[in-house]
C-alpha cells in the first residue's frame, strides 16, 4: 500500500521525498561515534547533511578538523549525490538495470534536470554522468600536481579529489579552516576551483549542449544551434561574472583588498565574482564593506543556470524577467529574447518564482532577527541585519557565502536555515507543488475589471 502511494506521487513530491531521505540517511551516518571527533549533535549532523545534499556549504563546524575521514567521505558522498542530483541517480540505475522508463520516470527526470528535451534520457544521463566525472576528474589531476609537494601523494590526491568535487558541483566545502584565503594569489588554485564552479553553475542541459556543439563536424555545425535556455545562460551568466568582477575591484580595492599587490586584487576579485554561486573565498566575506554584501546577495539571488548544481531563482528566470520589463517600456505585449518569443507561461512561472523567492527571504529574514538578534535596541543587533539577511539569501541561494552569522546561530536557527537550504535546493515552486494535494480541475475565467497600479 505504502509503495503503490509512492508511485502515485506527482513528480516534484517524489523529488522532494527522495531529497529528503538522502538528507536523513546522511545524518544518522554523520552521527555515528567513528564519523565525528568527540561526536556531534543531531541538529549539527542534520545541517552539515544538508548542506552537503543541497551543495550550499554553510558549516557549523570546521569539517577538517571536526570529522574523521570517515565522516568526510560521508559529507563528500552527499555533495556528489546531491550535485548530480537526485534523478539523475535513480534513472542511471534503472537504465543500467535495464528497465524501461516510464512517462512517469520521464517526467520526474525532465522535472529534475529542467526540460532537456532534445536528448534521450540515455543520452542525457550518458552525457551528464561521463561530463561531470571527467570535468571532476581533470580539475582534481591538476589540484593534485599543485598540492603534492606540499602535502605528500596520499593526502594531495585525497584534498585534490575532494575540492573538485566540491567546486564543480558548487558546495563550496572544504578541508582547510578558512577556505581558500591561505591560496588567495595562487593562480593554479583559483583557476583551476574558480573553472569548476563555473561549469558547475552553467546546468548540465548546457554543459551537453555546448559539448555537442563544440565536438560536432564543421560540415554539420551549422544545422545544430544552442537553445534559447543555452543562449541566456551563457549571456547573462557572463554578464554578471564580469559585472561583480568589476563592481568587487571598485568597492573593495581600498578595504578588504588593501594591501594586496594589484594583480592579486584583480585575481580576487574575478574568483570571488564566480564563487557567487559556491562558497570558496580567498578573501574573508566578513571584512566586506555593506555595498559588497549587498551586491553578493542580489548574485546569490539570482543564482546559477536551471538543471546546475546552483540554486537561486536562476539566470533564466532573471534573464525572463529583464525582458518581460523591456518589452512592456516598449510597449510590446509578447516577450522576446535573442529573436524568440518567450511562451506566456514561462514569462508568468519566472514572476511567481521572483515572488514566493521573495516571499520566503522576507519570511525566515524576520524569523532569525527575532530568534538570533533578540529585541533590544542597540548599533550591534542593527549590525546583525545585515549579517542575517546575507545568511539567508546564501542558504536559499544554496551558495554557502557567511559574513559570520552561521558560527552563533542558535539551535533554532539552525533548524531554520536546514529548512531554507533544502526550500532553496528543490525550489520554492517544486516545494509549493509537493505539499498541494490536487492538480486544478477544468478551466473557467472571470469576468474582467481594472485595478490602477504604478
């Protein structure tokens, strides 16, 4: 009875629960006496869990130091499980097993890696799975050459498998105590962390297409052309890459980066613009002036490419959205991008995503100032706003970014940043879809009236 209900789920509760699970399981395994030095809470376990799932990277407690190899090899597994996602590990089991997919398997995949239409879902999960494995595989060779002589072959191939596989898919976590600031003018380092993130945050359905583009003969190239998603991707993506490199170099030149050589800042600067969507750093977010986090929140708002390891509201959504503004300035009713329309439908899903998005920030943003900061007046509970705020967009975000406020959260904030993390991972409107109970029946429409808006 239970499994036939199971089946019966539509597909973004059956991604949900399956998320869920995996968070759950992590956690009893995180708990176990030989995972953790000198053991670890239940809500301590259960938020580095989902962290690790929801590649976010807000930690609690020091992973180099606080878990036994064991426990890494946990937080690592549940990073690599949650990067690829969920789905994309169920079907590629059941496609090895032999099973025929069903339109139900179907939809939960599409649903999961966001409408990869123009491949089978053998071809899908061939290209993802050999994609991901062999960008992981080639950004932990060349950490590795970088980090033997400084650590020896044991443990330079374990540190070099681990960050790679938390910078491609966007966890941010990592085994040294402050990040990445010990490396902070290595060229190697942040070339090699800073290319993972960026693939990592462009979406598998990119990342196949452009490797079907790039490897197609010349004969046939020009009869294959990236999809619309492909295109906005891509453009805004580098938009904002280039736009936060610029805006970090200008606003922290003379403050977080003082005393830095120039081609350091500017190394910093272009490796803290892609880390928008993990949560590396190699220079203390802490120290950043209000401008910079401010800005760092509307990125992590944003987010990464629909079907990436990222999270946020996407750079489609924002790219949608940006058009629907300029064609109503123009006066036009349909919304164009890049020479195509853009369906209604998708226009309408962007501005329901940009407002539950908003909904939930203001919602858990109120929460922990009332729970964390407490209710007396003074300049220091003012300073937490800001503090808070900025912890809230990363873990919608599912960035993993802290300008210190994750370290003092109480256990009830802690509990309230777990549930942002996994709302941020599946999505405000996959979460809004899980918890209804019926699709609505038939269709009729009231009749018209005008509101004066503006």
């Amino acid at each position: 009875m239970r499994g036939q209900k199971l089946l019966e789920l539509r597909p973004s509760q059956a991604l949900s629960s399956i998320f869920i699970a995996v968070v759950l399981v992590g956690t009893l395994l995180l708990k176990l006496p030989f995972a953790a030095v000198d053991g670890i809470s239940f809500i301590d376990a259960l938020f580095t869990a989902t962290s690790a799932t929801c590649v976010t990277g807000l930690m609690v407690v020091d992973v180099g130091t606080k878990f036994t190899p064991f426990g890494q090899l946990i937080i690592l597994l549940l990073i690599q499980v949650g990067g690829l996602g969920i789905m994309t590990f169920s079907t590629l089991f059941m496609v090895l097993l032999g099973r025929s997919l069903s339109m139900k398997d179907t939809s939960i995949v599409f649903d999961s890696l966001d409408r990869g239409r123009k491949l089978s879902i053998r071809q899908l999960l061939k290209h993802v799975m050999l994609l991901t494995f062999s960008i992981e595989a080639v950004g932990a060779i060349f950490l590795f050459f970088r980090w033997v002589n400084e650590m020896g072959i044991g443990k330079a191939a374990y540190y070099a498998t681990f960050h790679s596989i938390s910078g491609f898919c966007n966890a941010g976590i990592t085994l040294f105590p402050d990040s990445l600031i010990s490396y902070s003018d290595d060229l190697m380092i942040n070339g090699v962390v800073g290319l993972l993130i960026f693939f990592g945050s462009l979406g598998f359905i990119t990342i196949v297409e452009l490797n079907l583009f790039i490897n197609e003969p010349k004969s046939k190239r020009g009869k294959r052309r990236l999809t619309l998603n492909s295109k906005i991707t891509l453009f805004v993506s580098v938009l904002l890459l280039i736009f936060s490199a610029v805006m970090v170099f200008t606003m922290e030149r003379n403050n977080a980066l003082a005393g830095m050589p120039l081609w350091d800042q500017g190394l910093a600067s272009i490796f803290q613009s892609v880390t928008k969507t993990a949560g590396f750093v190699t220079v203390d977010f802490s120290e950043f002036t209000n401008g910079s986090l401010y800005l760092f929140m509307l990125l992590m708002f944003i987010g990464a490419a629909p079907g990436s390891v990222g999270g946020g509201i996407k750079v489609t959504t924002f790219g949608v959205i940006v058009a629907l503004v300029i064609s109503r300035i123009k006066a036009r009713e349909s919304v164009s991008i890049f020479q195509r329309t853009v369906p209604e439908q998708i226009v309408s899903r962007s501005l329901a995503i940009l407002f539950v998005s908003i909904l939930i920030i203001v919602i858990f943003t109120t929460i922990l100032l009332f729970t964390e900061s407490g209710s007396a007046s003074s300049p220091e509970h003012r300073d937490m706003f800001m503090k808070i705020m900025f912890e809230v967009v990363s873990a919608f975000g599912t960035v993993g970014l802290s300008a210190g406020a994750t370290e003092t959260l109480s256990e009830f904030g802690k509990v309230m940043v777990t549930l942002l993390m996994l709302i941020g991972r599946l999505g405000p409107l996959t979460v809004a879809m899980a918890v209804g109970t019926e699709y609505a029946k038939g269709s009729f429409q009231y009749s018209e009236e005008n509101v004066v808006v503006g």
